[in-house]
C-alpha cells in the first residue's frame, strides 16, 4: 500500500522511489548495495537450509523438510540427466544452485511493495530494491559466469586447436568463409549470456512494476488484484528460474560436444 509520504510524490515518483537502487559511486563503477546485501543474504540461506536438511537426512522415513528437499535434488539432478550429455561432477550441483538461488531472488518480488522500503526509512536509508532479479547488474553477473563456464567448457573438452577450429570453420567448413564464421560464431556466443540476463530481468521487472501499480490503487482495490496476480506470479518465478537453471544446462552441453 502507497503510504502518504509517497502518495504526495504523485504517481511517477513512487514507481521511480521504488525502482531506483540504493548504490554508492558513480557510472560504471557504482554498487548497487540492496542487490549485493539480499543476494547474498539469499544465497547463504539456501546453503544453510540444505547443510542443515543434509545433516540431518536419515535412511528412515523423511520428515517433510527432508522430503522437499529430495524432490528438488531429484527433479534438479534429472533436468541435467535429460539434458547433458557430457561428464561433470560440477553441472548438477551447479544447476541446483542456479535454480533454488534465483528462485529465492524471484520470491522476493512476492512480499509487500512497502515492506522493506518502510524498513528502510527507519534505518535513514531513502532507496532500496529487495529483488535482485529486477537489477539487470545481478542478471548479467549470473549470465556472465555462466558464458565463463561455456568458454572454459569448450577449452578444457575441445582443446584450443579443436575449440579455434569450431569458430574458424562452423557452419561452413570453407577457409574463404572464416570471416562469416566468426561473424556467425560472435553472435551466437554473445547472444547466450545477452537472453539469459535480459529474460530473466525482464519478466521480473514488469512483475514487480505491476505489484507497485496495484499498490497505488485504493486500499479496496488492491486485495481484488494483488491475491490473484501474487498467485500467477508464483508460477512465473519458478518458470524463469527453471528456464535460466535449463538453458544453463543446455549451454554447457553443447561445450562438451563437437560439431
């Protein structure tokens, strides 16, 4: 709910108020201070839970806790079996994290627009954004280690001689067309990282806009549309972070196999 201090800002500065980062520095080189603190807040959260669950698994009938976190380790370590086709101990574990890390980052979008931002007023702290998902900075590091990954996937299986051999003569296996190849090449690799951060950001970013916009309507209004939206929305955060956990995966077979 818009409170009356935002509320005499007008409409566009209490999207702008909600929107805006609390960063420190300037251009390239500012940190935005709200997507570092609940990112890794998140993340340590989700190593807690499942150390905690993975201590005290047993061999008996799970209790509830254990049993969902079985189900999410199973469904996890099958989407890799369906989908990559190379051996790495790495890609499993990695795939979990992806998925339950930004999961947690798309959960945050699900708590009231007000909430950390009224918290945030008590600590003199103006701006502040809790979902990290809707900062493209977080998205492009996330997509941006994952092309690191491919790269050094294609160095490690390929070998450099093999790996420069697939840009210079795929798709067209001719030394007259290395230029178009490595045209073609670019683009495809560089279009990896750009789909996975910018799909990601932009289904959150519009999410959260909406939740801010029900948030200016009357108090009357508001139940009408945010239960239902809240609803939808949960299957929207768990979609993009099984598509990001998914094309990860997908993307790191392909470094393992030869064209």
């Amino acid at each position: 709910m818009a409170t009356e201090a935002h509320a005499a800002e007008g409409a566009t500065g209490y999207i702008v108020h909600h929107l805006t980062p609390f960063s420190v520095g300037q251009g390239f080189w500012s940190l935005h201070l709200d997507t570092l603190f609940f990112s890794a807040v998140l993340g340590s959260l989700f190593i807690w839970f499942f150390k905690t669950v993975a201590e005290k698994a047993t061999s008996d009938v799970p209790g509830l806790t254990q049993a969902f976190v079985e189900m999410i380790v199973e469904f996890v370590d099958q989407q890799v079996k369906d989908s990559f086709h190379g051996k790495s101990a790495l890609i499993s574990p990695l795939a979990l994290t992806i998925f339950c890390w930004v999961f947690l980052w798309n959960f945050m979008d699900l708590f009231p627009v007000d909430l950390f931002s009224n918290v945030g007023a008590m600590m003199g702290i103006d701006y502040i954004r809790v979902v990290p998902s809707t900062d493209l900075n977080a998205t492009f590091g996330m997509a941006i280690s994952v092309f690191f990954l491919i790269i050094f996937y294609n160095l490690k299986i390929k070998g450099i001689f093999h790996f420069s051999k697939e840009l210079l003569l795929h798709p067209f296996d001719s030394i007259l067309l290395i230029p178009f190849n490595i045209l073609l090449n670019f683009v495809e690799y560089l279009a990896k990282p750009i789909s996975l951060a910018l799909r990601l950001f932009g289904n959150l970013y519009a999410g959260e806009l909406i939740f801010i916009l029900i948030a200016l309507m009357p108090w009357y209004i508001q139940p009408l549309l945010s239960f239902p939206w809240a609803v939808f929305h949960i299957l929207i955060i768990t979609l993009q972070a099984f598509i990001f956990m998914v094309l990860t995966i997908v993307y790191l077979s392909m470094a393992h196999e030869e064209h």
